[in-house]
C-alpha cells in the first residue's frame, strides 16, 4: 500500500513540507495530498499586479541569510528570478519627536546622531558592563532591552523594531521565543557588543555577511515578480497533490491512520498528517479529537494587521525616494505602525514618475483598527502620511488589505506552551505541527521548520 501524507494548509509551510516530503528521498518519497480551504495556495504570501504596479499583501521579502530558503529557491530553479534591494533601502528612518530621523548604520553615524540624547548614547556603550539576565524569568523584549541598553533606547529603538517585525507590544514579547538569537548572544557572551565583534570576526574568516549591531546581516531579496513566486512554483511543482477549496473540519486518528473530513464531507487517509494551519484553526481542527489541543493552541495569540497600498507622483512624496521607509515608537501620536517605500526599495514597484507606498496599521498596538471601515483606516493613513512625509495630494490609487489572522504573538511563557503542545502531540503517533504559530514568524523560518517537518515525517513513516 502507497504511504500517504495529508498536510493541512496550503500557506508557505504547508506546500514547502510537501514539497520535501516529495523530495528529500525520491525512492521512499510517500503520496502527498494538501487540503487547502481557500481558492488558492500561498496563505499571506500574495502579490498584486496591475496597472504598472506590484503590491505584497503580506512580506515583501527576505533575507538572504538562510540556507533553508536559499537552498528552496536553488531546488525550484528559482535563482535567476531574485531580486536585491536598491541600495537606497539602506537609509531607514524613526518617527520620533515630530520629524524623521535616519537610523544610524555605522558607529560614526551613531556617535553623530541626536535621535538619542547623549545620555542613552553613552548607556548603549557601556552596554557590555549591564546587569545580567534574572534567574528562571521569560523576560519580555522591553525589559531584556531596558536592562542592557536603558530606558530611552528600548522605548524608542526597540519599541519601534518590533513594532516592525511582529506588529507587537515590545512589552508583551518573549525575548527567547520572539528573538533567540538575542537571547543566545547574551548567553554565550555575556553582551550583545562582543557578540557582535565574535560574529564580525567569525563572517570576515568565512566570507559571510555578519551584520553589525545597527542592521541586520543578509541582504534583502524578492522576485522579479514579487514574493507569489515561490509558493506558486512549490503549488506547480506539487500539481494535482493540491486540493483548495478544500476545508478540513475535523482530523482524527482511526486505527493506524489519520483521516480528515473536509466540509463537503469528503474524507482523505494518510499514514501522517502535518497541520500548517495557523494555530487558531489548528485549535478547531485538533480539539474536536482532543479538547487539550484546542486549550493549548488558542493560548498563542494572534494580532491582526491592515495593510493600506498608496500610489504617488514622485513629486508629491520626495521623501519616499531616499530610503526603506520608517517606524513609528508606540509613544507617538500616529495610528501606523510604520510605512514602506516599496518603490524605492524595488525597482519595478510603480510606474515610471510614481511611488508606491505601504503602511501597516493594527497589531497588538491598536487590534481594533482592521475593523474599521476602509474609507476611515485611509483617512488615518492619509492624516499620518501629511505629518511624517508632507504628502498634501490625494493618492491615485489606494487599496486596503487586511488580515484578521495577522502574526502570532509569542509571549512570555511561549516556550512552555510549546512545550505543553509536544507533550500532546507525543499521544498522537504520525500528527505534526509546523508554521509560523510555533519557532518563528518570517518566511525564512517557515521555510526551515518545514524542511525539519518533512524530515521528521520520513523518519517516522513506515518502511
């Protein structure tokens, strides 16, 4: 009898699983089959284009710091379609005190810059002779910040970054589950500044790129026909193995097997199944088998997001054009939580004389505002863009996208929730989980938590 897998959700996880379930042994490689209930594969990964532009609905690209993904991309023949960002993506700014302020990118710039009074800049270098971490305490981002940099820095700096990444409250992250590899470097060194001078000394050994302590290593990349590619290549790599609109309501072991009941009630066997569902449907499709399921999944919150598309003349946003875009610290009186330059940060983004611009709005900040009606999210849009970038004209187009089911949020105690999922997963031999509810929220570590999946799955398949 063929061995078969089902995989529930056909976002970036699901379909790269499937795709390493086809590929990582050839000779064993078992029948896959994705159930996905929307129309379409890709989950918050969607790229519009039209009218000479391109819009992300969801990220608008990665880093090209991990080999998980690099290596996806490689197997899909995807190489010649990346795309770097301009250099000009480099500048990033901070909505602080009423003007945009560029962040520092060298030590130079930092030492010259009156973002932070000189105060906090002298606490951020005597970084390495800050206090400790407190024993058996899953400390918050804002605290660990406030702690080894000061006050100042983690209510502006920090505050705004993860504003950036997570759409979050700085103040109701975990440190060790929302950043770990911060975590690490103070483990392992005892201060983030000698992490980095380890880092910087180990990537000039090996050639790599180390990042510094004002930006991030890697280099931001997407495709030339935006970040859809990739899970429309996996989509036509995986072919009639896919099954949208196809909604799971239930999945269950029966004897030695899986089974998924989907609304219809058609009804698919597998040997194993890997749920890469977000965690709040994972809640519903578990718990009905097993309660503890639902009480441990829908403790991972979720903060949803607005994202509001804006096109420009050139003339009418001249600040858009030199640099990423900027964030705004949680203290400010704006309803975004920061705006992209998507033109200036990709060739090709808008038309020839325009700007494209993307704010994000909602987040664990303000969760009410993807309720709200599109004509008012855009009027707060419009409001900030007047005070941050001078923007007085109407914009030609502008378009609204929102997702209820935004990020996940990984709060104090994520760890140990985890934890309490694996131990219930351990009663279900052949269940698996993967995503971005569980070890990381970006496209990079969805991809590499897949091919771990994938890989699990095989070892535990019957021969």
């Amino acid at each position: 009898m063929t061995r078969r897998v089902l995989v529930l959700g056909g976002g970036i996880s699901g379909l790269a699983t499937a795709f390493h379930l086809r590929t990582l042994s050839p000779d064993r490689a078992p029948e896959v089959v994705v159930l996905e209930s929307a129309d379409r594969t890709g989950g918050k990964i969607r790229s519009d284009a039209d009218g000479g532009c391109l819009r992300e609905r969801g990220p608008n690209g990665f880093l090209d710091n991990v080999p998980e993904t690099l290596d996806l991309v490689k197997a899909l023949g995807l190489e010649p379609r990346l795309r770097r960002a301009s250099g000009k993506a480099a500048n990033r700014y901070l909505w602080l005190r009423g003007g945009l302020w560029k962040l520092p990118s060298s030590q130079g710039e930092f030492l010259a810059s009156r973002m932070l009074s000189l105060r906090a800049k002298l606490r951020i270098l005597g970084e390495p002779f800050a206090k400790g971490p407190p024993e058996d305490v899953d400390e918050s981002v804002y605290d660990f910040a406030r702690r080894r940099i000061g006050e100042e820095p983690a209510r502006t700096l920090v505050d705004a970054m993860v504003a950036g990444v997570f759409a979050g409250d700085a103040r109701r992250l975990s440190l060790r589950s929302a950043f770990p590899s911060m975590h690490a470097m103070e483990r392992d060194h005892g201060s983030l500044v000698r992490a980095m001078l380890a880092k910087r000394r180990a990537a000039r050994r090996s050639g790599a790129k180390g990042g510094s302590p004002f930006g991030p290593g890697g280099t931001l990349t997407t495709f030339d026909g935006g970040m859809q590619v990739l899970p429309d290549a996996l989509a036509s790599r995986l072919g009639a193995a896919i099954r949208t609109g196809k909604r799971a309501m239930e999945v269950r072991r029966q004897g030695d097997r899986w089974v998924a009941q989907a609304a219809d009630g058609e009804r698919f066997a597998g040997d194993a199944v890997v749920c890469a569902a977000p965690a709040p449907d994972a809640a519903f499709l578990l718990g009905r088998g097993d309660p503890r399921f639902r009480e441990a999944l829908e403790a991972i919150p979720v903060a949803p997001v607005v994202v509001a598309s804006l096109l420009y003349p050139e003339a009418a946003a001249p600040k858009a054009l030199a640099g990423f875009g900027f964030l705004v610290p949680s203290g400010e009186k704006a309803s975004v939580l920061g705006v992209l330059f998507d033109s200036t940060v990709f060739e090709g983004r808008a038309p020839a004389g325009k700007v494209l611009l993307r704010a994000m709005l909602g987040g664990a900040r303000a969760p009410g505002l993807a309720d709200l009606p599109e004509g008012e999210i855009l009027g707060l849009v419009k409001e900030d863009l007047r005070a941050t970038m001078g923007i007085e004209a109407e914009p030609e187009e502008a378009r609204v996208f929102r997702w209820r089911q935004g990020i996940p949020q990984y709060e104090p105690g994520h760890g140990e929730r985890l934890d309490r999922i694996e131990a219930i997963r351990a009663d279900h031999p052949g269940l698996f989980l993967t995503g971005n509810s569980y070890r990381g929220i970006s496209m990079n570590l969805c991809c590499r938590d897949a091919l771990a999946t994938a890989r699990a799955v095989l070892e535990g398949l019957p021969a």
